[in-house]
C-alpha cells in the first residue's frame, strides 16, 4: 500500500502562485507514474499533470506553461508548482499515483485550491 499526503492548497488572487506537495509512504518501490487530478464543483475529474519514474512530463492544454509538476525520489514527494493562477484553476487538488502492485493505484485526500478575481 502507499499513503499520499497533500499540502500547500489555499486562497490567493488571479496571477498569483501556489506549490503543492503531495508527500508518499509506504511501498515507495511499487511506485510508477504520478500525477495530480483537480475536481472543480459540479465537474469530473480531470488530469492536471503527470510525471513517469523516467522523469516524462504530460500536462493538460489548460495549464501548460503555466505549472511544473516535479518529484523528489529522495524525499519520496511530489510537486506541482502553479503560476499565473486564474479562477477557472479553482478546485479540490488530488495527488495519485500508479502502482506496479495491487490495488495498482492509490489517491490523496485532496487539497482545495481557489483563486479569486
């Protein structure tokens, strides 16, 4: 099993920037690809950024040159630097990762992130 931890959500005005972490436990090893989700109210949940153990990077159009996901192997943690935020960025933040093992994927708790105008 692997526990994921996020930290870092808040409130902060259009343009501004957030870091979120999302700190890993457990059977770091069966770790494979990352990633962090974003649930906004009344919408599915869609994928923000991915990261693969090779260190690929994959992001949704919505946020391209605007976030940074990143790990720290050493750390066992994850990160999504967030700049330029806009209010269409507001939603609770989740941090997943994709398991080698069963149950083969593992969620965080989730972190809200809202951006005012």
């Amino acid at each position: 099993q692997v526990q994921l931890v996020e930290s870092g959500g808040g409130l902060v005005q259009a343009g501004g920037s957030l870091r979120l972490s999302c700190a890993a436990s457990g059977s770091i090893f069966s770790i494979n690809a990352m990633g962090w989700y974003r649930q906004a109210p009344g919408k599915q949940r869609e994928l923000v950024a991915l990261i693969t153990s090779g260190g690929t990077t994959n992001y949704a159009d919505s946020v391209k040159g605007r976030f940074t996901i990143s790990r720290d192997n050493v750390k066992n943690t994850l990160y999504l630097q967030m700049n330029s935020l806009k209010p269409e960025d507001t939603a609770v933040y989740y941090c997943h990762a994709i398991l080698q093992l069963r149950p083969f994927s593992s969620w965080g708790q989730g972190t809200q992130v809202t951006v005012s105008s």
